[in-house]
C-alpha cells in the first residue's frame, strides 16, 4: 500500500473525516409541545448508551431537560432534503412535524413522538447529562429499539461540512479477520 502524501488541513475541518455517524433526527415531547431537531452529534458510548450534543439554544435541549425522554429517529437518504430544512428552522417558528408533512406515532416507552417516515426508532431515557459552559451533552439509555426489517441495511446519511453528505454505500465484510469473542452480536 502506497502512502498518501499529507499536507497541512485545518482543524476546523476534521469533520469531514471524523463524522460519527448517520444524521438522524431527534424528537422531543413535554406538555403538549414536540420537537424535531436534526442532529449530527452524537456517538455510541456501550451497546444501549448514546452521548448527544444538544446546544442550549435549541429548542429541543429544553425540551430534553424537561422531559427527560427523547426518540432518535434515523431517516434514510430519501429524507436528505426534509433533514436539511428541519435542521434550517427553529421549533419556536411552529410545529415541524406539520411543518414538514411528518407523521408523529406514539412511543412505546416514552412520551416523546416518533417519525414514521424513518427506518427505525430508538426510544431514549436521559442517563445523565454534562452540561458545562461549553459541552452540553446529554447521554441516553436506549429502552426500546424499532426498525424496519426491509432493508437491512439503508442508506443513512452523514454529514461531512461544507452542506455536503456522504449516503452509506456499499457493504463490506471482514467478518473472516474478527476473533470470534470480539464479534459484536
């Protein structure tokens, strides 16, 4: 394998190669309010636990407070440009699930709503959170998980900056390479 020839990059770019993981969509509920944000920030940190990176500013980080329950609804790359404009509006300038023709299905374990247009669902209760000057970041327990059984694998999207996405491609298995004991079920 031939090595790539560097050059300097800006740090304020690394996202480009270090994104996390699909879009999805966060939903909220408290008191007959809702809200959807798009959300990018987040990461796995064990099998049923998610960190989120919620800004004080959303209207959804207050709702999340409140409430103490979210849904992160995973859209597919047919849902691109509705998760670019959910993420372009503020939940203050009205509802977005009417807004953007969402269908909101009532959770089983939580009192936030679920998007029926996305490929799965995974119901959430807040675990803790870190909330400093800088780092608003709230760590969910997954307490029930939904998923469309067809595809097995969609086609997410990610964001990688500058407005542009990455849609999953193709898959590819080194299944062959793991110890057994390190295959993750």
């Amino acid at each position: 394998m031939a090595r790539p020839r560097w050059k300097d990059f800006p740090v304020e770019r690394v996202r480009r190669f270090l994104e996390p993981g699909p879009v999805v969509l966060l939903s909220t509920g408290w008191r007959g309010e809702r809200g959807i944000m798009t959300l990018g920030w987040h990461m796995m940190l064990g099998e049923d636990l998610v960190g989120t990176y919620l800004w004080q500013s959303n209207r959804s980080h207050a709702l999340a407070r409140r409430s103490r329950q979210c849904v992160i609804n995973l859209p597919t790359a047919d849902l691109l440009d509705t998760v670019v404009r959910i993420g372009n509006c503020s939940g203050t300038e009205g509802d977005k699930f009417d807004r953007f023709g969402l269908t909101a299905l009532p959770a089983r374990d939580v009192d936030a709503p679920m998007i029926g247009e996305c490929h799965a669902a995974f119901e959430c209760r807040l675990h803790e959170t870190r909330i400093t000057a800088d780092y608003p970041l709230f760590v969910w327990r997954v307490v029930r998980a939904h998923a469309a059984a067809s595809p097995k694998y969609p086609a997410t999207v990610h964001y990688r900056g500058e407005g542009r996405f990455m849609v999953s491609g193709r898959e590819v298995s080194r299944r062959r390479l793991f110890r057994p004991d390190m295959l993750e079920m």
